[in-house]
C-alpha cells in the first residue's frame, strides 16, 4: 500500500510542476516550435508574392506593363537569366512598353512625324499593335505564337524567347 501512495504522489508532485513549467516565459536562443526553415521560407515567399500581387493590382498606373507582365515569377526570372542583357534588355522593353516603337519615341520627342506603323501604315505604332493588331505581321506572329493575332494575355503568357524571336525577325528594335 505504501508504494501505491508513493506513486500517486509522484504524479502529483509532476504535475504540479508541469503546471508551473507551462506558466513561465519561455526564454533562450533557440526556436521552441518544431517548425523547419523551410516552411517558414515557403510561407515568407508566399506572402511576399500575395502583397506584390495585391500592390500590382491596385497601382492605378503602369497600362502598358500590367497588359504584357502579370507579376513575377521563377519560371520567367529563370528563363531571363539565361540570356544576354540586350536580349533581356529587349523584352523588358516590349512588356513594359519603354521602347524605341514610334509611339512612345514620339512621346519621349525622340521621333518628329508621325507615329503610324512602319510595316502596315494603319495604325499608331505602339507595343500591343506590334504584338497583337499589326496584319503585316500576322503570319510572323503565328510562327512565333501560333496564332496570327493574339490576345494580350496570350502574350503575357508568352515564352519570351518566342517574343525576343519574333521581335529580332521584325527589326522593330533595331
């Protein structure tokens, strides 16, 4: 019998203690919660990439990049670091809209005259007529993207080797 009361005073005793343990503050250079690096990162990055989307959403300017860049991401920062700088060059260019096309050249006063298109004649010569309206450049654009007159999304989507292809083969930029 005596050793029965030992035992239930052993397990009072410790939880008494575990009692006070889970009141006092927890101190020390350590992290207390088994929590791995890296799924702190991939939570960090998470929210990193929900409030640039969110920023990028509700900027009110920047028309002609938000038509031909959705947002960052690994696949399109990958595929950018494997080109030269005139090449990335470019195609940062094209996407945000800074170019030597005559409608922004003309804005900048870099081009006195007109604005109208160099290959058709029609329209003003901006970077959504060149990669998405131009007719002359309709069956280059199909090569490149596989349709002759794509959408803006379809654009953004783009493989931007396609677009620095088909860019090259227009001499637009040179």
């Amino acid at each position: 019998m005596g050793a029965r009361i030992q035992r239930i005073l052993g397990i009072e005793k410790a939880n008494s203690l575990a009692i006070l343990a889970a009141l006092q503050t927890l101190f020390g250079p350590e992290l207390f919660a088994a929590v791995p690096a890296t799924a702190v990162k991939r939570e960090l990055n998470s929210w990193v990439q929900k409030e640039h989307r969110k920023k990028w959403s509700c900027t009110p300017a920047l028309r002609q990049s938000k038509l031909f860049i959705r947002w960052p991401d690994k696949k399109t920062i990958t595929e950018l670091i494997g080109l030269s700088r005139n090449s990335v060059r470019r195609i940062v260019a094209l996407r945000t809209g800074h170019n030597l096309l005559r409608r922004h050249a003309k804005l900048m006063g870099i081009v006195k005259g007109n604005d109208i298109c160099r290959k058709c004649g029609e329209e003003q010569e901006t970077t959504e007529h060149i990669l998405c309206e131009c007719p002359a450049l309709a069956s280059l654009r199909h090569t490149f993207f596989g349709t002759g007159f794509p959408t803006t999304e379809e654009i953004m989507s783009s493989n931007n080797k396609a677009l620095l292809f088909f860019i090259n083969k227009t001499g637009l930029l040179d």
